[in-house]
C-alpha cells in the first residue's frame, strides 16, 4: 500500500505543525507521528518563546546574547535571522490562538531567562508549550489539506539506494522520495512517496536516559538522515538543564523552568549556601552550560545525589500565577516551594547539532527539509540560549515552507521506488534483549559522555556501542519490524554520532567540555582548578 502527497511532515510538534499549517494551503499534507499527536517535547516547555517585543529590547541585543551563549560558535547570518524575525512569527502564533499571558495593562508579560539582557520571553504561566501544541493542533485538525496519522514510525527516507543506485556521503544530489512508514494497524511498512519531506521529530535526549525529553525522544530524524548519507553536525553539544526534579522514580524529568531563577530563585548547596558566584559573575542566571557544569561539580564535591533551587524568597502571588504546575507537582511529592527549597539535579534536555540546513531549512539531501530540534540551522552554536528553540522552529518552519512551495511546482514523483522488503526475516521475541541494550546505552552515554568529558571516556564510550551497534544491526536484520527494534537502532547511531563529535572537538566550547583541553573561559578554569 502506498501514499502520494505532495508535502509529507515527520514530527507534530511546533515544527511539524507550523509547516504543515503553512504547507497545506499549497498542496496536500501527511502529516506522521509516532505516538499521539500531542506527544511531543513541544508540550513539556515551560518557559516560552524569546522574542523581540517593547523597548528596552533590541534585535541587537538579543543577537548578542545568542552569539554569547553560543560561544561564539553560533552563525551569525542565521542569528540574525532568526531574531529579525522574531516578532512576526510570534503574533502569528497569536492568531492561531496562542494565549500568552499579559500584564493588568493589556501588554505582554515578559520573562527573563539565563543568559537574557532583557525581558523577553513570552509565556503561558509554566505551560507555555502545552498552549502552544493545543492551540496548533486544533488548527490542523481543522484544516482540510492535511491529514494525521498518529501512531505511525517513519522508518527510513527513501533515496536512490532504494533504486539501487549506489551514493556517497560526498554526493551532493542525493534526493529524497518520501519515506517508508510503520503502520500500526497492518503492522507492515506502508510506503509514502511525496514531493517534499520535513524532518521534524525532536530531540535525541533518551539516549541518556535522565533526561526533560518524552520518552518518544530517539533521535529519529538524525539517524534516518545519517544512514541516508545527509550532513549531520554539532551533536557532541548536548544541552543538560541544569534544574529538573530530582525524584529518582520519575522518568521523564520534571523540569524547573529557568524563568523560575530570573523570578529570583537561587541554587544552594547541601549546606543552604549560594554557589554559583563561584562561578561565574551573573550567578544562578549565568547561561546553562555554566550553571550545569558548576552544578556537576558541586555534586562530585559533596558526593550528594542534589543541590536545592531556593524559591522562597519569591513572592507568592508571584508563584500562585507564573508557576503553578511547578508549584502543583512539587507539592504532590510532599514539596512546598513557597516554604521549602527544592531538591535539584541537571538532566539532558535539548540537542544543539542535528540535521545540517542553510537559512531556508534545507538539508543537503534535495527536497527534505528539517526544522526543530533535529536540526542544525546554526543558531545555537555550542550552547542554546534559553528560550531560543521554539523561536527557532517557528523561524525556520515558515522559511522552509517558502522555499518548498516554490519548489514543489518543479517536483514530481518518483514512481520506480520498491515496497519494503521483509522477506527472510522473522517474528523476533527477544524484547528483553532490546531492553536491555537500551539501558546499557543509557549507561554509557551517562557515565561517559554527561557534563564533563575526557579523552579516555569517550574512547571507553566507543568502543562499548561499538558492540552493542552489531549486536543490534545483526537483529534488526533477521527481524521483522516493530517499533522497538528501530527507535534502538535510531538511539545507537545518534550516540555514535554524538561520541563521534565529540571526539573530533580537540577543546572545550560550551557545552562539550573536556579535561583534557586548555579552557578559554574564566569559568572553565574554576572548575577545573577545583578538579
């Protein structure tokens, strides 16, 4: 069984559903998603979007406060760009129906973030992202181009190598056909076939394990995008936040939202003592590759399992109405954070690499498109700024759909590509082996791979997935497809990428730091004085 759209969309979260919003007044749109549709990362943002807004506030200023989070790895084309661009795509989400919360004088209620030299986030209370996915969901739901397939795991984008025709890594007219999809309800591989494809399926942050991520955060589009021979870059920059729940049990992580610091909240030792001027000058709202590593090593000091975000100094109206979630799930653990300092560990939360694109989201595969956190548009650099990335999605969705529908007229179909081929594989029911080989990789990439790095860590990281890749490309082989069996194959490749990267990066640059390289920041130098 096989599908013809003209724009098919991997991903439903603000990514996924702004393309596709934009896209289906062009052509018709498929739109994939693995698990339900409002099963995204996109839903878990608490803080918001960073935009432009009133004075104070400049582009200028918000493009310098990128390019310094980034440590000056950022692109600074894309940069500006995106920031430029900041305030029209952030009333847009207002006419879809986005309700960002306002001041008694009708203005935005802006927040300030880590790394931020204005006031400049919008939010929605500490659920910004859950009205974000609502409100764009149930705008394509409404509308008649697009169709939804939830539950269905794109497998593979399908390229000439599914003709037959061989193509290297170097090739620079490798195109993309469509992509061959898990449909649950036949249990077969259904294939897809569309003019355009946008990858947009979100982060890579289980393949830790303790991580913010929904537990559908596998890497998918990196991986499908590598094996299809696609540019992938930046990814030994892993973004942990600094401030998640520490509730061992819990998996996700719930996460502290950093607007919850620029409300004042502070980060305090075992001993109730402010650390963080240790570090760095701006203290707890230095960016946050500073405030986890300080955070990390705090905790190797002390050999305590977490450090406390103190918030009793906030005032409580102030917590009642900008942070209630935070408040409800703290108390529902036995927490009172009006009262109580909160119990704090960091965890893996956003992928700063992906999917290589130029400004208008373009991959180097011909006619595939990535948007969000799977890709790499250049604008983080080595260390996202907070509140960037949803910025970021919006940007770049809407710049992607301008160039796809222009090209999507000059594109047709190709119709030589084979269905799935299944044959000689079996029922495999060896689930306690894929299982286990995930928590093996979670092991690894916690152990060494995490904040702080080293030569022989990463090297020890090798060679251990090096094992455990044969072990699962070997079964993938022999298996007949579930769900399971790929997400793992997906989750072992992006490791390797990330190792890969990191291994290749011969200093410490924001979020990859290394004890084996000359530190270029004052910071950097603490903590490795203390070491």
């Amino acid at each position: 069984m096989r599908k013809k759209v003209d724009f098919l969309v991997v991903g439903s979260g603000i990514a996924g559903l702004c393309f596709a919003l934009k896209a289906a007044n062009y052509g018709k749109v498929c739109l994939i998603t693995k698990a339900n549709i409002d099963d995204t990362a996109t839903k878990y943002a608490q803080g918001g979007v960073a935009a432009v807004i009133y004075h104070p506030d400049t582009y200028e200023k918000h493009i310098r406060d990128t390019m310094v989070a980034g440590d000056e790895l950022s692109d600074k084309k894309i940069v500006e760009i995106t920031i430029r661009e900041s305030t029209a795509r952030v009333m847009e989400l207002v006419e879809w129906g986005v309700d960002f919360d306002k001041t008694d004088s009708g203005k935005f209620s802006l927040a300030k973030e880590g790394g931020h030299s204005e006031f400049r986030v919008l939010h929605h209370k500490d659920i910004t992202g859950s009205e974000i996915e609502k409100k764009l969901i149930l705008a394509s739901k409404r509308h008649p181009n697009i169709e939804i397939l939830e539950n269905h795991l794109a497998i593979e984008i399908i390229t000439q190598h599914h003709l037959g025709i061989e193509v290297s890594r170097k090739t620079t007219d490798i195109a993309c056909f469509g992509a061959y999809v898990y449909n649950p309800n036949t249990k077969k591989v259904q294939t897809i076939l569309s003019k355009v494809t946008m990858m947009a399926t979100g982060g890579i942050g289980t393949v830790y394990g303790h991580t913010t991520n929904p537990d559908i955060a596998t890497g998918d589009g990196v991986a499908m995008v590598y094996r299809a021979k696609g540019a992938v870059e930046g990814m030994e920059f892993v973004q942990f936040h600094p401030t998640t729940l520490y509730n061992p049990k819990e998996s996700p992580s719930f996460l502290i939202t950093e607007a919850m610091r620029g409300a004042g909240a502070i980060l305090k030792n075992t001993d109730g003592i402010e650390f963080m001027a240790n570090y760095d000058p701006r203290g707890s709202l230095a960016p946050r590759d500073i405030v986890a590593r300080a955070i990390d090593n705090e905790l190797k000091i002390s050999g305590a399992d977490h450090l406390f975000l103190d918030a009793t100094s906030i005032n409580r109206q102030i917590i009642f109405e900008h942070f209630p979630n935070i408040y409800a799930k703290c108390l529902s653990v036995g927490i009172d954070i009006t009262r109580d300092m909160i119990p704090v560990v960091p965890a893996a939360h956003y992928s700063c690499g992906g999917i290589k694109t130029d400004e208008w989201g373009r991959s180097t595969i011909l006619n595939l498109y990535a948007s969000g956190e799977c890709a790499s548009t250049g604008l983080h650099g080595a260390n996202r700024l907070a509140s960037n990335s949803l910025l970021e999605a919006l940007v770049f969705s809407h710049r992607a759909c301008l160039n796809a529908v222009e090209e999507v007229q000059k594109i047709d179909f190709c119709d030589d590509v084979p269905e799935w081929d299944s044959e000689g594989t079996v029922l495999n029911e060896e689930m306690v082996l894929i299982t286990q080989t995930k928590k093996e990789l979670q092991t690894i990439m916690s152990n060494y791979v995490g904040i702080v790095r080293s030569n022989l860590r990463l090297q020890r990281a090798f060679d251990r997935l090096e094992i455990l890749y044969r072990e699962t490309e070997d079964l993938y082989k022999k298996s007949i497809l579930f769900p399971e069996i790929c997400e793992l194959r997906n989750m072992i490749n992006v490791g390797y990428l990330i190792i890969k990267n990191a291994m290749e990066r011969k200093e410490s640059r924001g979020l990859h730091f290394s004890l084996d390289y000359p530190e270029h920041r004052d910071v950097n130098q603490v903590i490795n004085d203390m070491l």
